[in-house]
C-alpha cells in the first residue's frame, strides 16, 4: 500500500512530455535570437537535446525546481552543438536560451 507521500510524489516525466519540453525551449529560444531555423535543423536540434536530457534525466528531475542550475548545465553540455547546427555564437544562443527558459 502506498503512502500518502508516494501518491502524490512526482514521478519521471514520460518521454512525450520532455520531447514537447524540448521542443518549446527550443523553439523559444530561436524566438527570442530572431532567427529562422529550418524544420530540418530545429528537429535535429530536438534530437539532440532530447537524447541529452534523457541521458541526465536524473539530474534534471533532482533540480527541476533550480531553473538557474538547469539553464548552466544546457550552456554546459548542450549549446555548443546546438550553436553549430544553427550556426550562431554560442554565447548569444545561451543568453537567449536563459531568457526564455527563464534561469
């Protein structure tokens, strides 16, 4: 029997509900930079970035209440080729993605 504590702690977010996550960070932040990414590059970045958050999923989940910490570690381990696909400076796509993610 679970308690009353188990009920209502959140779980892992399902695969579908990251993927979407992704999708709008990303899409928020090629907003924000003013730039047009081709449905191709902006799935490939999808991509990338879903298969990063899955891999440190834990991390994420440890921290999901710490979006400073989370924004540091996307500069850390995601930017860099995700400012290569879109060819655009890192720093710039990092400040965006820190204004839109909201860290």
């Amino acid at each position: 029997m679970k308690t009353n504590a188990q009920k209502h702690a959140a779980g892992l977010p399902s695969a579908r509900k990251i993927r979407r996550s992704c999708s709008n960070e990303l899409y928020r932040t090629a907003k924000r930079m003013k730039i047009y990414v081709t449905k191709e590059k902006m799935d490939k970045a999808e991509t990338l970035y879903f298969q990063k958050v899955a891999q440190h999923l834990l991390w994420i989940v440890d921290h999901k209440d710490n979006r400073k910490a989370q924004a540091a570690w996307w500069a850390e381990n995601v930017s860099e080729e995700i400012a290569a696909l879109w060819e655009v400076d890192r720093d710039k796509l990092c400040v965006a993605f820190r204004e839109a993610y909201g860290g």
